[in-house]
C-alpha cells in the first residue's frame, strides 16, 4: 500500500471525512504502518493562518500529510523542535482580549493584565 492510498482510507473512514483536529493521532497511526516516515510537528500556514499541526516526513524530507485535506489551500510548512520552542507554541488565550498566550500565561503581555486588574478593581 502507497502512502496515498493509505491516507485515502484513512481519510474515509472518519465520519464525514472530515479530519480537522486529528492530525496527531493519524500520524501517529501512519508511522505505525510506515516505519520510515518520523513525525513532525509544528505549523501548517494556510489561507487561515497558521495551525498548530502535526505530519510525517520521509527519509529524503517528502512532506507526507495524512490530513492536508482540512486546510482550504496549500500549505507551507514550519517544523519546529517542542523540546527548545516551547514558547512558540500556544498554551491557551488571554483572560482579557482572548489573544494567544504563551508558556501557560495567564494574560499575552502587561497592558492586557493591568486592563484586567482595572475591571476587577472596578468590581
């Protein structure tokens, strides 16, 4: 089986085909059927921005994506280490704006948490 036709019927066997948010387990899958592919993780940069993603890339660097088919365009991929970028990766959105924060923080920077302390003070 090629890895093409494994994504197909990996892909067809989700309800409604629809993949978004599983990137993690199908490849986790997918490394299981094909030794010679390696994980990857990082950001999927699309027409949406750019995702947190997982996917697999083969020995000679070949992108292999068993769920490429959520994102609406082509995507450009940016593999990071999460050993060493650990803060470039989200960890949740800011209690006051909603943006993202970084390394478990609670607000994404200091005049969001002083226009919070402002509101509860107000209270």
């Amino acid at each position: 089986m090629t890895h093409d036709e494994w994504i197909e019927r990996y892909v067809s066997a989700q309800p409604g085909r629809f993949v978004r948010g599983k990137c993690d387990a199908a490849t986790r899958a997918m490394v299981a059927a094909f030794p010679e592919l390696r994980r990857a993780c990082g950001f999927a940069h699309s027409a949406w921005g750019a995702d947190q993603h997982w996917w697999c890339v083969a020995f000679d660097g070949w992108i292999v994506d068993p769920t490429a088919s959520q994102f609406p365009s082509a995507v450009d991929y940016e593999e990071i280490d999460p050993a060493t970028d650990r803060d470039r990766v989200p960890t949740g959105v800011c209690m006051h704006c909603g943006d993202h924060v970084f390394l478990h923080a609670t607000f994404c920077g200091e005049s969001c948490r002083a226009a919070a302390a402002e509101l509860m003070a107000a209270r």
